[in-house]
C-alpha cells in the first residue's frame, strides 16, 4: 500500500466516521496529531453542522445538526505517516474516495460548505421542510388541532400560510413552521 501525494500544501479531504461518532472521532483525531506531534501536517477538522428550530413540548428548541452525518472534513497534507494516523484513528472508518490516495476537496466547495453553516448558526431553519399543497395538522396556538393545506411558504421570516377549514370555510392562517406539523 503507497500512498502517492507528496504534496506541502494542506488540502482538504472527506473523511468517513461512524454515524453519531463524528465529534469522537474529531476528538481523537486532534489528539492523535498532538501526541504524535503532528501538528504542522493538520489544519482544520470540520462537522459541518446547522442550527434547526423544532416545538418540544409547547416551547421552541434550537438544536444542531449535522450537514453530513458520519462525515467530517481533514485539511491535511497527505502522505503515508498522515494517511495511517487518519485511518487508525478510533471512531474513523476510512477516507471517501479511492481509500489509499483519496482526492481532495476543491477549496471553493469548503467555502460554500463554511458559508452554509455560518448563515445556519445565524439564522435556524425548520427541522421539517414543507411544500405547498402539502396537507398539514396545526400543533400549537389558537388553531391547534385543525388540518389544513399550505398555501405559502416564507422562508426568511420561517412562516407558512395555511388554509385552515373554519366553519366551512378556508381560511388563510400564517404560522411559524414550528406549529404545524406534516399529516
């Protein structure tokens, strides 16, 4: 087994965990490069992750999740020491790709991925993704419990319109997405 990059500069690389394992494995990464002093082959080890909004039991909860589950990104320079402390690593299931001279991520898609991860810690998106015609069931607030169908969705202000049935009549409701749910 040989690994064939014999580059200086660090690159980025997609390396494979086990699912729900991803900030273990992160962990002993780090402390792999520290202990095996290391540290000037290592750059960055990245989750992307995003925050979302959800309803738990009345009250809005902002939790994170992961982009990429049983994924993380290693900026590296690849040779054979740096491959085997990567592959070794507990919680790490290979690289993606050819497993012994994977490719590297090109620059612009990191950027895009951090850019999509800052705006997700700015701004939580919904937890569940709706689309209109949907048919949806109100879970909180006055109209807890009625059915309805969306009619529009706005993502920045996280509202949906709902046509909610009120004495025989759809009647537009604008919810945040938090209170509804999907049938």
């Amino acid at each position: 087994m040989s690994v064939m990059v014999k580059s200086t500069e660090k690159k980025w690389y997609i390396v494979n965990t086990q699912t729900g394992q991803e900030g273990k494995a992160k962990m002993a990464l780090e402390e792999r490069v520290k202990t095996q002093k290391m540290e000037d082959l290592f750059g960055e080890v990245l989750i992307p992750s995003e925050n979302v909004v959800e309803l738990v039991k009345g009250e809005k909860k902002t939790t994170s999740r992961k982009i990429f589950p049983g994924y993380m990104f290693v900026q590296m320079i690849l040779n054979e020491r740096t491959w085997h402390l990567v592959k070794d690593t507990s919680k790490v299931t290979g690289f993606v790709g050819n497993s012994t001279n994977p490719a590297p991520v090109p620059q612009e898609e990191v950027e895009r991925i951090n850019r999509q991860v800052a705006m997700g810690a700015e701004k939580p998106k919904p937890k569940i993704k709706f689309s209109e015609g949907e048919s949806v069931r109100v879970i909180d607030g006055p109209f807890s419990n009625f059915n309805g169908t969306v009619e529009e969705i706005n993502m920045e202000k996280g509202k949906v319109k709902v046509l909610v049935s009120i004495f025989g009549r759809p009647t537009p409701v604008e919810l945040d997405f938090v209170q509804v749910e999907k049938n």
